[in-house]
C-alpha cells in the first residue's frame, strides 16, 4: 500500500527473537505505507547497536529476549528513552502482567507503550500506539489497565473504592490515553461530563497537578505506586509516582 500524499513513514526497528513474529509484523506494518522498517534484529543487544547507529523514530520490543530471557525488552527500554529520548519505544508482552507496567513506567511514561502481542494482528491500534509514543506520549493495552485497576479496587480501604462506576469507566479510558473527546464518544458523554470525571477522579485519588507528565496513564500507574495493598505494597521507596 502506498504511503499517503504529504506523509513522512514512521523509521522503526523491531527487536523480537521468534523469526515468524518479527517477520510478520514487518510485513503488516510496511504493508500500510506509514513505516518503514529500518530494521528487525533478535535481541536486546542488536536493538541498542540498530537504535545507536540508524537513530528511528520509534521501537518495537519483546519484553524477554536473549540472553536471560527476563526482561531485556524493558532494560532496553530505558535505555533507549535515556540515550535518545525523541525515541519512542513500544514494548510487547505475552501476558497482562503489572509487574511488567512498574517496571516499564518505573522512570516516567512519557513516550512507552505497553501492549500484549496480540495487538500485532490489530494493525490500527498497534500504529496508534507508534504515533503516540513518537509524539512523547503513552499508551497501555485495556487488558493490562483491567489487571491494574481489579486488582486494587477490591481493597476496601484504596482510593479506587471511593471511585464511582462511571469514574472508573473514564480512568480505564484515561489510562488508555484517550483524549476528553475520545472518552466522551466512547462512553456517549458530553466533554463537560467527562472532564468533570476526570477532575474528581485525581481528587479522589490525591494525584497531584503535574504538566509534565502525561496523566492519562500516571492517573493509574502513580496510584498503584503509592498503595499498601497489592503485590507490589512492600515494593519500596524506588515505587514512586513517575
């Protein structure tokens, strides 16, 4: 498919150890005309050589690869947002794991993404994410933000429990990156509604009014940080907000 008129393809490289899966998702994103694949290497150590030598716009990496097969997709990460901080990166995951999201987001969530690899097949909201995260922005698969919030709204004493149904409904689009307007449609709301919601949700969650950081996601991540409940509860002073 040819690149539409006036447009500039995004220059990605992917970094994903399963052959077919790599090759695959090169083949869907060039076929769309909006990437161009700089190109595709099987670890973590070729993804920082590729990144350091042909500067792409954006990343797409497995969270385990060789050599440990852990998690050398988010240390890669990190270090790419720290060496090149105009690239974005998206990071990949077999399952909806929020040990994987600390982890990920533990620095900021400024230009990640973190999505479940069947969003490979769903070309559009995988493109999405690649554009989000190029314009500095987040984005978090909803499996990952249902398995974040359901496992602390449960805690009769967490700040989610004060939340009502509807603002739970506009944190999980929040933490999707929806803008207002893409929340209103969706939950079939007016603006004004929705911004309504999203104000007494950062109240009732007592986040604080910070401009640098793309809320929409830290509404969800910050939180989780700060509660005793939870898997992560003892996880320490280095859980802070982003």
């Amino acid at each position: 498919m040819p690149e539409p008129p006036g447009t500039t393809p995004l220059r990605l490289v992917i970094a994903e150890d399963h052959y077919l899966v790599r090759e695959g998702t090169r083949r869907l994103l060039e076929d769309t005309g909006e990437v161009r694949v700089l190109a595709a290497v099987g670890t973590a150590t070729e993804l920082l050589d590729a990144v350091g030598r042909l500067l792409p716009d954006v990343v797409i990496a497995d969270i385990r690869m060789p050599p440990g097969h852990h998690t050398e997709g988010i240390t890669a990460a990190h270090a790419i947002r720290a060496a090149h901080p105009g690239i974005g990166v998206v990071v990949l995951s077999q399952h909806a794991n929020e040990n994987y999201a600390f982890d990920l987001f533990r620095c900021g969530t400024n230009g990640l993404a973190y999505l479940l690899k069947e969003r490979i097949g769903e070309v559009d909201e995988l493109l999405r994410a690649l554009h989000e995260v190029t314009a500095g922005r987040s984005v978090v698969d909803p499996r990952i933000v249902e398995v974040l919030i359901g496992s602390h709204a449960r805690a009769a004493d967490a700040p989610l429990s004060h939340l009502t149904r509807r603002e739970l409904d506009v944190l999980r689009q929040m933490a999707e990156g929806k803008t207002n307007r893409a929340i209103a449609e969706c939950l079939s709301l007016s603006e004004s509604t929705v911004e309504k919601h999203v104000n007494s949700t950062f109240a009732k969650l007592g986040l604080a009014e910070i401009p640098q950081l793309h809320r929409r996601v830290s509404a969800v991540l910050a939180y989780l940080r700060h509660t005793p409940a939870g898997p992560l509860g003892d996880a320490g002073p280095g859980r802070r907000a982003p």
